[in-house]
C-alpha cells in the first residue's frame, strides 16, 4: 500500500497495540510528537527508532520546539531555550548580531533533536506580530516589520538546515493579524487585500528557501470569505502563485475548533459535517494541502482519518522528498557549544 498523506500524533511514550495496526496498514507520511510521548532521552530515542522501524524508512518525526512557551522538550532532561521576541528585541538594536544568535540558536535546537531522532521542527514563525492580534503569536514573533521577520526567519532556516533538521514556515499566509486563537475558535481576518501584503511578505521573501510551510486555520475575507486558509483552494492557490511557495504543504492541526466553525468551510463531496476528522482531512487535502496533520492521538479520529484519505499523490511525495533532503547530514558540535555561543550574543540584548 503506498503512503497515506498523514502526519499522525500517537497516544503515550511507546506505541501502543492498536496504533501498531493502524499505522501499519495505514502507512502515514510521517508523526508528530507532543509533550505526552516525551519522558528520557532513553526513551524518545526508542520511540523515533520504533516509529522508523515500523514505516520500513526513514521518515518525517516532527516536533514543536520553537522555545519559550512552545517547547515539548523541557528541563530537567533538556535546556531551555529563548522565545523569538529575544531575538526580535536583540535585532532593535544589531541585527547582524541577531541574526548570528537565531542561528546558532537553530544549530543548538537542530543538535538537540537530530540526537533524539527527530528530524524535523516546526519552526521558524514568519508570522508578523500585529499589536491587535492575538497573545497565541505574541512574543513567539520575530517582530512586527516584515523585513526583520523574513531576515530572522532566515537565519533560522539556516541553522535547522545546518544542524540537519527540516523546517518547517508557518503560518502562511500570516497569523499575527488574527485576533482569536485557531486552537479554540476560528479566526476571522477582514484587512483588505493590500493590507494583507504586510502578512505575506515573509513568506514570499522565503518562499524558495523553505521546504515545508504549515498552513493558518483563518479565514481571511478578502481572499476568501467562505472557507479558512486551509480549506481554500483560492488561499492555497494564492500560496502557490502570488507567495510562490512550491514546498510541501501541511495543513496545521485538524484538531483545532477553528475547523469545526460553518464559516471554515471547504465541505467536500458527500460531506455536511466537519465535525467528521475524515471530511476535515479530506477538504484540506481537496483544497491543496500536500498532507493532513492529527495531533491528539486519538485513536477513533485517527481511523476515521485513515479511513477517510486516499495515497498520497505523486506530487506530494515529491515535495516530501526533496523537503527531507533539504537538510544537511548535520554539524557534530554539542548543543551546550552552540547554545553557549548563542547566550553571548544574546547577552548584548
């Protein structure tokens, strides 16, 4: 059976009977870890190496570690790293200097996973802060001007792909306008389509650099007022052309209550519910997503999901492959080295 177009979450630290079938007769695309599957380095690296064992390859172990507050690996077992306002603030000021710290930051965070097995981060953020907008993007920001975003973005890219770990651009086409968060209701963005310039020029100044970008669950009327970004062939048509991003493409989280509002829209044939995981991944796969993401290991939604999706097509393997071979084999210096170096700079901030 080939490969669904899936990026799955799983339930606890190993693998558990059930999710051993599924995944098997399933075959995703690839995982996500949370801080759930997270307990010892001893631990994480065995689950990494059963999850690649049962696909038969190697595949896509994503992560959310950006620092600050959004990090699944955390002390006492792994450092803490800074959120992307430091590098924002330091940036003010010298931004040569930032743009050296984020990306010894990136090389720190890439030495870090690519030792426990992940090989992939969802990071950098090229959302633009926005002081309307809502506190989910807040100080996880590379600052409020385009230009400072696109160029820490950068930096970041730089790092990951140095230390030989995938990154991962989000939120196209912009979240830090929204003032709701995706994860609890749907975000709904009515700046006019010369407004939104400000929001997408991140993404398009990095668009050939970047090898995965994770799509917003908002809906941003000027584009389209019927259907969120995810669920938009018109948005993610717009990502494609005008942004010009001709990487893999993930949906963010199908889990997310954004998608479960009439206002996301994007229903596919024969579906009237988006309460249904199947329907969500569905449209946003109809819509122009390479691949569907599922976070909360829930089993039932899972099958439904599993269910529900047909192969992965040939384009979006393509695009998978060339993103897991943007990365280096990565550099061998310890985390503490490039972290140490980072925190000097950080110092002048």
């Amino acid at each position: 059976m080939t490969m669904q177009p899936l990026f799955l979450g799983l339930a606890g630290l190993t693998i558990n009977d059930a999710e051993r079938a599924l995944f098997r007769a399933a075959d995703p695309a690839g995982y996500i870890l949370f801080k759930r599957n997270i307990d010892t380095p001893e631990q994480v690296r065995a689950l990494t190496a059963a999850l690649t064992d049962l696909a038969g390859r190697a595949l896509p172990i994503l992560i959310d570690q950006e620092g600050g507050r959004v990090a699944r690996l955390r002390p006492p077992h792994w450092p803490e790293f800074p959120a992307g306002e430091r590098f924002a603030d330091l940036y003010q000021r010298a931004p040569v200097t930032a743009m050296e710290a984020l990306r010894l930051n990136a090389l720190a965070l890439a030495a870090l996973l690519r030792d426990l097995g992940i090989s992939v981060d969802c990071l950098p953020l090229l959302d633009v802060r926005d002081p309307e907008g809502h506190d989910i993007i807040g100080d996880r920001a590379y600052g409020a001007e385009p230009m400072q975003v696109a160029a820490l973005g950068r930096a970041c890219l730089d790092g990951l792909q140095q230390g030989g770990v995938v990154g991962v651009v989000k939120h196209i086409p912009g979240h830090g306008r929204a003032a709701a968060d995706s994860h609890l209701e749907l975000p709904i963005v009515t700046a006019s389509r010369a407004e939104l310039e400000r929001d997408f020029a991140p993404f398009r100044t990095l668009a050939s650099r970047s090898p995965m970008a994770m799509t917003a669950h908002v809906t941003y009327t000027a584009l389209d007022p019927d259907r969120c970004a995810t669920l938009s062939p018109t948005v993610i048509d717009l990502i494609r052309s005008d942004i010009g991003f001709q990487g893999l493409l993930m949906s963010d989280d199908l889990g997310m209550h954004a998608l479960g509002n009439p206002q996301s829209g994007g229903h596919p044939p024969g579906s009237n519910a988006l309460s249904d995981f199947g329907a969500r991944a569905l449209a946003s796969l109809a819509a122009g997503c390479d691949i569907a993401l599922h976070c909360s290991g829930d089993f039932n939604e899972m099958r439904a999901i599993t269910e529900a999706v047909p192969d992965i097509t040939t384009i979006a393997a393509q695009r998978l492959a060339a993103a897991m071979a943007w990365a280096g084999p990565g550099d061998a210096t310890p985390v503490q080295q490039w972290a140490d170096a980072r925190d000097q700079l950080l110092a002048l901030a």
